[in-house]
C-alpha cells in the first residue's frame, strides 16, 4: 500500500492537522512559559525562606548567653525546620558539631560562612542536588552567640521535595491542558473548514453537471464567497472560451464534410456514369482527367488541414531570413499580373525596408491575401500593395476596392471555413481554408493578421510580423 501523500490529502483534512499543529506549538509555548515562571517563583520563594530561617537563628542565639543554653535546648531549633528532609547543623570551629540534622547524612559542599556582620542573600546560597536528583540548596553562616563574643557556624540546607511534587503534578497538568486543546481544536476545525468549503464543494458539483450539451451552464458569481469570486469568474470565462471553441468545432466539422463531400461526390457520379456503358479510350481518358483535378482539390484540402494543425498544436522552428518588403511585394504582384490583366486590375508596390521572416510561409500568406484582391476587387481598380518596417516588425497592407463588408463578417473572415452569404463567394480561397492559414502563418512569426473596411468598400488586410529578436 503506498503511502498518501500530502497534495493528495483534503483541504478539511489539511486545514485540520494545521490548525492542530498550531494549538499545539502555542499552548506548549505557554504551558512551558508559565511552567518555567512557576518552577522561578518556587526556587525563590524556598531560597527566601532559607534565609529567613537562618537570620531566625541568628536572633535566636544572639538572644542566649551561652553554648550551653543551645546545647540543653536542641529541639528548640530542630522543629524549626521547614521539611523533615531538611539540614541544620550548629557547629563551633574545629569541633564535632553540638547540632546536626541531617537525616539522609548527606556530605557537606565546600561552604563558606557568611560573616556575623553582614545579612544573608541570595548570592549566598549555594546550588546542589540529592543522589535521587532532586535540587537542593546550602547556606551557611556565622552567628555571634549573646554578649560573649563567642561564634558559631550555622549550615543549613532545604531539599525541594516539595517542590518537584508540584512541578511534576502541575507538567502533566500542562500536557493534559495541551492533548484536550489539540483535540478541542481539532473537532472545531474540521467542522468550521467542512462547512466553510461548502461553496467550493457546490462549485465542484455544479461543474461536474457540465457536458458538451450543457455547456451554458454557469457558476453563481453573485452568491460566491469573496475569496473564490475571482476563481468563479475565471471558471465562466474558461467555460465561454470552451463553448465558442466547441461551436467554432462543429461548425468546422460541418464546414469540412461540406467540403469534401463536393467532390467525392462528383468522382462517385462521374465513375458511376462512365461504368454504366461502354467508353471510347478518349472518354475514359476525359473522366480521368476530370477525377483527378477533384483529387488534387481534395489533396489541397487536406495539406491545408494538416497545416493548420500543426500551427495550432506544434512550436514550430522556422529558419528565418532578412528579405527586402519591395523586392518580395514586386515579385508577387508580378506573380499575379496575368490573373489581375484579364480583370483589367493593376498593381501599386510601395515599400521600404526589410523583412525578417520565413520565406516560403510570408510569401504564401501575402499571396493568399492578394489572390483573394485580385479575385474580389471591382474591374478597372488599383490593388495597392504596401509595405513598411519599425520597432515592431514588418507591415504589410494590401488594400484593394470592392463590395462593404460588415464588421461581423469582418472579425469572422480569418476564421475556418467560415462562410456568411456574402463571404461564400467573397474573400476566400475555393476551400474556404486561406486567410485561415494566412492567420496561421502570421501567429507563427509572432505577429497578427486583421481587416478593415471603409464605408466606401476600400478593403485592407495587414499583416504585422514580429520583430527581430535582440
């Protein structure tokens, strides 16, 4: 089984473990903070009172008049001692001591007494630990016993038993505090996210009813939270973009069979006629002839498909050359001067500078355009042919006068197939196919290929080329 990765998990699920992770990090931080204040307030507040016993014992044998008093008196002091497991010891220098409580007889740290005449603090106390591990801190002084002069060293030691008990109790207080946080944290996130996701959840569910036969199906915007308005918006537009694609399919599937089913038609009729009867070598010969000129236009639909497609799918790497505008314009407009005479069209080339582009791809979408002016422009007229270079790339416009065009047919006339009534016969190649590849070839050198029309019927076609790379 392998193991669930971490994008493969829900966002309930995430959010989840998140916020629990952060509860946890944040309650331990101030569990820890103010189990360290404690532990502080207790080791002082011991410290302090280890003091005060030992300055009580001061005034208490300051207040005698001699050892022996002390000495006849020993419980006097043992019951001042502030836990059983403590130490006092009274000892005079160089002698056994005439006091020692010390009931687990634990060995003495290096000591040094405070003097009589100065007060004990804090700096005085000295840090230990028991064999169990257990803190314990030492504190010795100097006392002056009454009037007499005589001193008397008083070494006294607090274990903090006491202490660690609360400590201990008050850690797994804190851990307990921090388990049922978590867990508390844990059910509330995952409730407040699993309601919260729920316009997310009704956006996936109204998405999934999204078929290619639903496709006018929209997100609600108006009710969507704030934070996914903007991924509803982009998910309508992504589904307009997906519904005008699909009717520009269809509409090219429908186009297509059109297309081809012309002349299939035709060589079905044509051989299914000749079949029927006998035929002279020259009759067959005619039938052939006229069977392949329906190939050949088959073939050229096809070659322009694959065309297409490729320039729609595939980045293609297109050897590019410097060419001059005025000679390649001159060239093709000589290229059609035949075609352009028998409508008693002429040709008018003005160009400068210099184009960087494919040869054979800019030649045949400048020939593209100017074929259909030749074919569509008014008898008696001047094609004019223009070209220009700048920071942008090479312009070329080809302008010719002929019949309106509507800005509807106009933004539609690069499109496949495409055929209005007034476009089935005007501005496009026999196949429907050629200002479509002329588009094409315009994308693939960077640049743009559009159409203008005047009130007048004056048609220009600019083809803008990218420019040069740096």
């Amino acid at each position: 089984m392998k193991p669930v990765r971490w994008r493969s998990r829900s966002i309930v699920v995430r959010i989840t473990i998140l916020f629990a992770l952060i509860v946890c990090v944040v309650v331990s931080m101030v569990g820890g903070s103010l189990y360290h204040a404690t532990s502080l307030t207790l080791s002082t507040r011991a410290d302090y009172q280890l003091i005060a016993r030992v300055e009580h014992f001061r005034s208490l044998l300051h207040d005698l008049y001699t050892i022996q008093e002390i000495e006849a008196r020993p419980k006097l002091f043992e019951t001042m001692l502030g836990d059983r497991q403590d130490v006092i010891i009274f000892r005079r220098p160089g002698v056994p001591p005439f006091i020692n409580v010390n009931p687990e007889n634990m060995p003495l740290p290096p000591l040094v007494p405070v003097p009589v005449q100065r007060a004990v603090n804090l700096d005085a106390l000295y840090e230990g630990t028991r064999s169990d591990g257990v803190r314990m801190r030492w504190v010795a002084a100097q006392a002056q016993v009454g009037d007499s002069g005589e001193v008397v060293e008083i070494i006294a030691a607090h274990v903090m038993t006491q202490e660690a008990r609360v400590l201990s109790t008050y850690l797994v207080r804190v851990w307990i505090n921090v388990a049922i946080a978590v867990l508390v944290t844990a059910l509330l996130a995952w409730w407040v996210s699993s309601r919260g996701l729920t316009p997310l959840r009704k956006m996936a569910d109204k998405a999934a009813e999204i078929t290619p036969n639903t496709l006018s199906a929209r997100l609600d915007v108006e009710n969507t939270p704030a934070e996914l308005h903007s991924l509803a918006i982009s998910f309508n537009a992504m589904l307009d973009r997906l519904s005008t694609g699909y009717e520009r399919l269809l509409q090219f599937s429908a186009d297509l069979a059109h297309e081809v089913r012309t002349p299939i038609g035709v060589l079905i009729g044509q051989t299914q006629v000749t079949l029927a009867h006998t035929r002279s070598e020259s009759e067959y010969k005619s039938v052939l002839e006229s069977n392949l000129e329906e190939l050949e236009r088959l073939g050229r639909i096809a070659q322009n498909i694959l065309f297409l497609a490729q320039a729609d799918h595939e980045r293609q790497e297109m050897e590019r050359t410097t060419l001059n505008t005025r000679e390649q314009l001159e060239t093709i407009a000589t290229y059609f001067e035949g075609l352009a005479d028998e409508r008693n069209l002429s040709f008018d080339v003005q160009a400068e500078g210099e184009m960087f582009v494919n040869e054979i791809m800019s030649r045949r979408a400048i020939s593209n355009v100017v074929v259909n002016a030749v074919r569509y422009a008014e008898p008696g007229t001047t094609i004019r042919l223009t070209g220009s270079e700048d920071a942008h790339g090479a312009r070329i416009v080809i302008g010719n006068q002929g019949k309106r065009v509507s800005p509807e047919e106009l933004a539609r006339l690069f499109d496949r197939f495409y055929r209005a009534d007034a476009a089935r016969s005007e501005f496009t190649e026999s196949s429907g196919l050629g200002l479509a590849i002329v588009q094409a070839i315009m994308r693939l050198h960077g640049g743009s290929a559009s159409a203008s029309c005047s009130d007048d019927g004056w048609i220009e076609f600019t083809l803008q080329f990218g420019p040069r790379p740096r």
